[in-house]
C-alpha cells in the first residue's frame, strides 16, 4: 500500500531556492516506511504520455527536511532541460535519511572541518545501514500504476553517494529503467552482468580518485554487450565534477532511450 502527502508549496522568502516553490513537497508511505520526495510535472498541457525521471543526492542532500537534496547543483540542470525542451515528465527528487544511504553502506562519519576519520575509506571496514533503494523502487512502480507513466521511460540519475545508489539499483533491477547516469559515484560489487541491461552514462573527475576503476568497470560492461559511455572531466575534482557533469547533451543522451519489452515480459536476470 502506497500513501502520499502532499504539502503546499513553499511561498515565504525563507523558501532556499525557487525550486522549492517549483516542486510540491511529498511524502510517500512505502512498506510502512515513509519517503520524502519533492516532484514536478513538467509540460503539464502536453497530451503525451509522462516519462519518469528520478534524481538522487549525494551525502550532503540526506536528512528529514526536504528540502536539502533540492540544493544539488543537477537538480536545476535537469528541470532546466526537460522545460527547455517541452518533455512531459514527473521529475521526483527524493531525499534519504542522514543515518540511511541509498545503496547500504553507512554514510561515513566526518571529523571536524569536515576530513575522513582515519581509516574509514578502506572498504572491508565499510558499515551497513538500510538501504533506501528498494522505496525509490517502490516509487517509481506508484507512479507508474497511478499516473500513467511510460514503463518504458524511467530515468534514474545520481551523483556522489546518489550514483553509487544508481549502480546498486540497476544491479537489482536490470531491464527496469531505460537509461542511467552515474556522476562520480562507487561501485564495489564486482557483479557485472545486470549492469549490461541498462544504458549507463558515466562521469568522474580527472582530480577525483579511483578513475580507473570505474573506467574499468565501463569497459566491463561493454566487453559483456552492455552500452556504456565512460567520460573524464579534466582538471575537475569530486566537488567541481558532480555539478559539471549533467549537460544537456549527457542529459539527452540519457533520455533517448527507451527500454525494450518482449512480449510484455520483463527479463529478470
């Protein structure tokens, strides 16, 4: 069963941006767990079909207010885009609790002045905590029983913690979503084959560490008949890199695809 608040927009000048006054502010009750998300409709006039498009933040957008993840630099670019070229979308931007992440792995603990805890990046040291991926699945599978939404049409990007959420996502669910992008985000999983069922467009600063590895992976999946983009963002760090990357071109790459039903049947391999 599937419950969604919706509150009104934010109208005060205490409001953190206009995105806030854009998006309605939501909650989802998923399982018995609640999920706040901020959603839009854009080209509401449009007699088109809607697409899905998820967004999720990375660790500096989680929290309860709602209203944190909206700060993210992509957030903007991709309502931008889909305004800019008239796609009829539901646009959800969920935001995942501080003490959850998206994927399992517990959001690392930061010293003062904002420096890793010695250690903490050494992954058979990594935390478990839940993982918030299984209620945007959820989400995304409400919208499309109750609005009408495109099952063959569903975006999901990420950047940071929230792309390293779009890998584990689309290593639990192949053939679900059209197309993915992943800016600068992790994975540890050497689970390769669910990866070949989705388009993926990644991204990774040259400044930032593990470009390797995740160039690696890319070439993985490719090398398994996956469709897979691996692009390096010079002279750009995590920071620098997680905002650059969602151009329009990467944007529309991404939603060009559409994913392919036969006979109905979604393979689950």
């Amino acid at each position: 069963m599937v419950l969604i608040t919706t509150l009104l927009f934010e109208t005060n000048a205490q409001a953190k941006s206009d995105l806030l006054q854009v998006f309605a502010d939501k909650t989802a009750k998923l399982d018995g767990k609640k999920l706040k998300y901020r959603e839009v409709l854009t080209a509401p006039e449009d007699t088109a079909q809607p697409i899905l498009v998820i967004y999720l933040h990375g660790g500096s957008g989680g929290g309860g207010d709602n209203k944190k993840q909206m700060k993210v630099p992509a957030v903007g670019k991709i309502y931008d885009y889909l305004n800019a070229n008239n796609v009829k979308a539901y646009f959800l931007v969920p935001q995942c609790p501080s003490n959850a992440s998206w994927n399992g792995d517990a959001p690392r603990q930061r010293q003062r002045g904002g420096r890793p805890s010695p250690g903490e990046r050494r992954p058979h040291e990594q935390q478990k905590c839940e993982a918030y991926n299984k209620y945007v699945k959820a989400l995304a599978d409400y919208y499309v029983s109750e609005f009408g939404v495109d099952s063959t049409r569903i975006y999901i990007f990420g950047s940071s913690m929230g792309g390293q959420g779009v890998w584990y996502l689309l290593a639990d669910t192949p053939n679900y979503f059209a197309a993915a992008m992943v800016a600068s985000g992790g994975y540890r999983s050497n689970i390769i084959m669910p990866l070949t069922k989705t388009p993926i467009m990644c991204t990774r600063g040259s400044q930032e560490s593990r470009g390797d590895q995740v160039k690696h992976l890319i070439e993985d999946i490719n090398l398994y008949g996956g469709n897979a983009v691996f692009q390096t963002l010079e002279g750009l760090d995590h920071h620098e890199a997680t905002s650059a990357a969602f151009t329009p071109e990467r944007i529309e790459w991404v939603l060009s695809h559409r994913r392919a039903v036969t006979n109905n049947v979604i393979d689950s391999l």
